[in-house]
C-alpha cells in the first residue's frame, strides 16, 4: 500500500528516483505517492460508507 521503496540503495516513490526529483526541484522537497493517498482515501470511504461523510486533505509545510 506504501509506494516507497528503496532499490540498489536507491530511495524510489512509484518508480520515480527520489534523488532525480531532489535534484530537478531541489530540496527541501515534500514527495506524495498518489497510489498510496488514493489507497488511503478508498479505504476510508468504504470504512465510512454507512455515515454521511466528507473526506478531506489537510497539508501544512514549514516554508
């Protein structure tokens, strides 16, 4: 369900080399894995499905 894997030593997020991306935007850099919030999200929504509900995101970075 965690798309973080490391590979040769390597950190990756959903094969995508996290030192590439590090390097492209520069750092500090906050990565997300879409597969593992969309995951997230699915499971909640099927845990919560017997209630009226409303599933939010709520990010905070320190800039």
């Amino acid at each position: 369900m965690h798309d973080f894997k490391y590979v040769g030593g390597q950190l990756f997020c959903e094969s995508v080399s996290v030192e590439g991306l590090a390097r492209k935007f520069g750092t500090p850099l906050y990565v997300y894995s879409q597969k593992t919030l969309t995951d997230h999200f699915h499971k909640l929504d099927r845990a919560m499905a017997g209630v009226p509900h409303r599933i939010c995101f709520a990010v905070k970075s320190n800039g």
